[in-house]
C-alpha cells in the first residue's frame, strides 16, 4: 500500500519512554495531524519519521519500502520546523532552492522551480530578499516553499504555525489545507492547538503519554472520542460518571431512560459536549440544578450549572439563551443519543 | 531597550578608565616606537633623537622582504590551520554532553597555562630523533629507524597550531553552542548529508564568526618569536625573531622600532583588506 506505515514504533531516550508502541498508518494523500498536550511523544514521533531520531524499535515503511534506518537525506521529504530553520546567510531564493542545489540541479531549473514556489506562496519577486527582512507570516510561507521544492513523497510540519498571531495563524490554517489538497501530497503535522487539527486534518492522531489515544476523522474525534482523555482534550465536555440500570443509566442521581451501556459494563463515565446539555424549567427534566455563573461571550453563552455536587457547563447560541439568573434553579435535560459512554 | 546618545560632557565619564589605560599602555608606548623609528643610532651607545628615514631604507631589502613574507605566510598557514581543525572540532564538541563539553574545555584551557618556551622544548622533544615520536613509529614497524623532525618548517608550524587552538576553539565555541541545531537538521531534510550540510549551513552561517577568527589567529601568530627559534632553521625565522635580535642583542633600537612599526602597518592593512572582503561579499 503506498503511503506511510509504523509498525510498533517504540522510542526510548534512557529510561524515559517517550513513544510507545505505535502503529499508525497514512494513506497516500492524506493529512494526518498529531495532536496531543506537549511532552506526548507527537514530535518524537514525527522525528522518527523524518530520521532525525532512530526508534528503539519498531519498522517504518514508506510506499511499502522499510526506511526505518534509512538515514534523513535519502528520505525525499520535506520539513518545517517549529523555528522555521531559515537559513540566515542564503536569501529566500535560495532558501528555496536549497533542496534543488544539493541533488545537484542546473542553475535554470533552480530558477524556474523556485519561481513557481514563490508564485505558489503569493510571494513573487521576493528571490533576492534575505530572509531577516521578512515578515512572520512571509517567512512561514518561505519555509512551506522551501520543504516543498523537491515535491517531497512526505511533508512534515512540526508545530508550523505556533509563531504566527491567532489571526494570521487561522488564515494559514486554511491555506495549508488547500495547498495541500492541490498538490495531493502526504502530510502530517504536529499540533498541540485542536482547532488547528480540526480545521487541517483528515485525521486526527490524539497522542498522550507517548501512546495513540485515538485516530479518527475530526468529526468523530469531537462526537465519538474513544476515552475521557480524548473526550476532555477536545473542545470543551462534560464527563459524568453513570451507574447501569435496568432500561439504562442513573447520571447525578437521575435515570436517563433508553442510555445504551455495553454489556458488563456497571459504572463508568458519560460524556456530553456543553451544546448537548439543554436547560429546561425545573421539574421538567430528571435533573435539576443551579446556576452558578453565566459567561456570555457574544457568539455564545456558557451557563455553569451545579447539580449533585457536579459542576456542568451547557453552552447556547445567542437565539437560544436560556431565561435564567445566577441563583436561579434550572431543570438538565440529556439526550441519550448525544452521550458518549466511556470506562472510567 | 533604547539606548540614548551621551548628552553632556559628564555623561562621557565611564570611557574616562578604558581611555586612559589605553593611552598610559598603548597610544603613548606606540608613539614612542614610531618616533624612535627615526631616530639616528650612535653605534657607541644607544640612539639620538633626528629626524631620519634610514632605517625604513635599510629594511627595504630583498632579505628583510623575503622575512616579512614568510613571517605572513607562516601566520596566514597557523591560521588557516587553527580554523580547519578547530572549526568541526568545536562543532562536535558543541552538540555533546555538558559534562564532556566542559572535561574538553578545561584540557584546552590548561594548555594556554603553558608557556611558550616550555612548548617549544616539549615538541622539540617529541620531534628528536633520540626521544620522539619517530620512535614510536619505528615500534609499529612503520619506520625502519627514528629520525629528527625538527628543525623544519612543519616543526615551526604543528607548535604554533598547538598553541594557537585553544584559543581558536574558545573563540568559535560560544558561537557555535549559540549556533540553531535545527538549521543542521532542515539541511539534513532537504538532503544534505551530514558533511553536506555542515560545509553549506554551518561554515556560511558562521562566515563572519570564522573570519573573525582567522584574524585573531593570524595576529597572535604574527607576533611568535620563540618557536621558529627553538624548532625552525634561520631561514624559518620570522620578523618578530628579528625584531627581537635587532632590539636586544644588537641594541638597534631604530631599526627594531622601524621594523615594528612596518609589521603593524601591513597587519592592519591585511586586516582591513580581509573585513572589506568580508563586507563585499555580504553585500553580494
């Protein structure tokens, strides 16, 4: 299968295990990003893929081929890195055409390619720069080029745009995706920013503790996370614990008739994404609650509720304000279909 | 942080130390030589003041040009030298452990507590037919029997690369730990191999660093006088070691002061030429 393989990828640096055992693969083409909190193995990870760290053990294949010990420069890819790496004393041009120099390309052809790169990243008439005269954004985009000279068979990003301001870096978020849907190339990023991952990836790879929590399309990450960890890494949730009963599950005292529980499972935990948590009048749902405190952000509300010592959040659109004051007692209403049960 | 320009004349006061130590110990020591430089030598005594340009004639002489060029030679050689061994040494020693790094560091620094005589006679050992090196050559069996390496020229010069490297490796060291890792790395991506990407990243990143150093090296070597002395032939001696002779042991203190100052001259010429290069080739 082309594309890119880990077979029980293990790394250990002494005695501290940093990746553990993982097995992942990448389709040709696709977008995969590493999320995870820092310290999760994620750029260790993606240091072995790219040969710049060995793994302990383990086998790395790309399109059916063992690169496990193949070393860096042989491996045809293309990296940025979270300092971007210019380097300081070429000029952008040949920043650019770097990659093309090494393999020994004609002085034309270098030219001609890096032209179409700098076209590609809005930044045409740029060659002659050097690097320091450029802007953040510039630069990332002249790093991008830069990876992308030789069209690489794997594009690796190492926390790309971790340097970028929140709006800038929302903009190249978008234009990442689409250079990479029309070139068509493998790519894979590390990320700790969630929204990132969901704005990017095809996949989402959550990583913590040097282990895949889960690997899974963004939608599915968010509405199926597969463990407490995923489910409180992404976005905001609630994590209830629940006890089986007989036609489903009792969660803060009450019964939510018709909550699927998986057989021999008696307790664990429910969790329900503040969207799902509908405020009704009290009385009129199993649950009820106080309120504790209301952020209203403009684009939405949060309303901290209190109930069975639990503190829940229920997040509503400004057309769906709940009518209700710090104080006031309020009714919880959970659909059983919006929550995910998980063992605790 | 915004630096203003010193406004009032008080506001100068802290130069006032580093201006004074440089007057007391090199601005008025220099003036003295350039002046005794002109001066008549009384073959019975000292000098007497005069205004004469007799012993600037007197160096212009095919012997002494022929000193002056080797002695540049010989620095330009430890220099280079100097760079292209301390240079990936430095590098390496710079992605080491710490622990490593400082053992390495203080070996080196021990070595400029050595004097430059007890250096000399140390490689003048190691170089003798009877004790050196050669023999341990002969042992190995790859040579049939020991032989004198000094004097000779590459005597000369392995005793002042050795005692120039420390030196060349404090000065590159900073620089080099300062030196981002990842540019090796991105290299390495865009592959490079290893060698590759330390002679097109390394080297030109630190352009600047490595011509700094080459200058030093070059003025530190300029000024040795011992060595070619202890482990060079006559024709292996440099001005310095003319200087020297001239000033103390045929008490010419004219003709030493004018060749001092001559050596200064081409120095800081040389020196000038190498960072206008050095601009030149930024700007292109």
């Amino acid at each position: 299968m082309s594309g890119l393989t880990l077979q029980n990828v293990t790394k250990q640096f002494g005695t501290f295990t940093a990746v553990r055992n993982v097995a992942l693969t990448v389709p040709h083409g696709t977008f995969v990003c590493l999320l995870g909190p820092s310290g999760c193995g994620k750029t260790t990870l993606m240091r072995m893929v790219a040969g710049l760290d060995l793994p302990t053990e383990g086998e790395i294949r790309l399109d059916d081929k063992d690169i496990t010990n193949v070393p860096t420069h042989k491996r045809d890819l293309g990296m940025v890195f979270q300092s971007l790496a210019l380097f300081p004393h070429l000029t952008v041009g040949e920043n650019i055409a770097y990659s093309l120099r090494i393999r020994g390309a004609g002085k034309d052809e270098q030219k001609k390619r890096v032209d179409e790169l700098l076209s590609m990243i809005h930044l045409s008439g740029y060659a002659d720069r050097p690097v320091a005269k450029l802007s953040g954004g510039q630069r990332q985009r002249v790093a991008i080029a830069r990876a992308l000279a030789i069209s690489p068979k794997l594009f690796l990003l190492d926390e790309p745009l971790s340097a970028l301001d929140a709006k800038l870096r929302e903009a190249m978020q978008v234009e990442l995706r689409q250079l990479q849907q029309r070139l068509g190339i493998t790519t894979i990023v590390v990320t700790h920013d969630q929204r990132e991952a969901m704005t990017m990836a095809d996949t989402v790879v959550v990583m913590n503790g040097g282990e895949i929590r889960q690997a899974a399309p963004p939608v599915d990450i968010y509405r199926r996370p597969a463990d407490t960890f995923v489910a409180d890494f992404i976005g905001m949730t609630n994590l209830l614990d629940f006890k089986a009963d007989g036609t489903g599950a009792t969660v803060l005292g009450a019964s939510i008739p018709g909550l699927v529980v998986p057989n021999g499972l008696a307790s664990g935990i429910v969790s329900v994404r503040p969207e799902d948590v509908h405020l009704t009048v009290p009385g009129n749902a199993p649950i009820t609650g106080t309120v504790i405190f209301i952020r209203d952000l403009g684009g939405t509300i949060e309303t901290f509720v209190e109930a069975a010592g639990k503190q829940i959040v229920a997040v509503s659109v400004p057309n769906a304000r709940p009518d209700v004051a710090v104080g006031q007692s309020v009714g919880i209403a959970l659909d059983p279909a919006d929550c995910v049960v998980l063992k605790s | 942080m915004r630096r203003e320009a010193p406004q009032k004349l008080t506001d100068y006061a802290p130069l006032a130390f580093p201006a004074g130590m440089l007057i007391v110990f090199f601005v008025v020591p220099f003036a003295t030589m350039i002046a005794v430089s002109f001066f008549r030598r009384d073959p019975a005594g000292f000098y007497s003041p005069d205004f004469v340009f007799d012993n600037y004639a007197r160096f212009l002489s095919l012997f002494f040009g022929k000193v002056l060029g080797f002695s540049l030679f010989l620095a330009v050689a430890v220099a280079i030298c100097c760079v292209v061994i301390a240079l990936p040494f430095t590098y390496l020693l710079s992605r080491t452990k710490r622990r490593t790094q400082v053992l390495w560091l203080v070996a080196l620094l021990s070595v400029l507590s050595l004097s430059e005589v007890i250096i000399g006679f140390a490689w003048s050992t190691l170089f003798s037919r009877t004790a050196g090196i050669t023999n341990l050559l002969v042992m190995l069996g790859i040579m049939s029997e020991p032989i004198a390496l000094n004097p000779s020229f590459g005597a000369v010069l392995t005793a002042m690369v050795y005692q120039a490297l420390p030196y060349t490796v404090l000065v590159l060291y900073p620089a080099l730990v300062r030196l981002d890792p990842t540019l090796t790395e991105a290299a390495r991506t865009l592959g490079a191999s290893p060698l590759k990407a330390f002679f097109t990243v390394v080297v030109p990143a630190l352009r600047n660093t490595v011509v700094a150093t080459l200058i030093m090296v070059f003025i530190f070597a300029l000024g040795s006088y011992l060595l070619p002395q202890i482990l060079g032939r006559p024709q292996h001696w440099t001005l310095s070691v003319l200087i020297t002779d001239q000033a103390i042991y045929q008490s010419n203190m004219p003709f030493a002061a004018a060749m001092a100052v001559f050596l200064v001259l081409v120095t800081l010429g040389l020196v000038a030429l190498t960072v206008y290069a050095g601009r030149k080739g930024e700007a292109a």
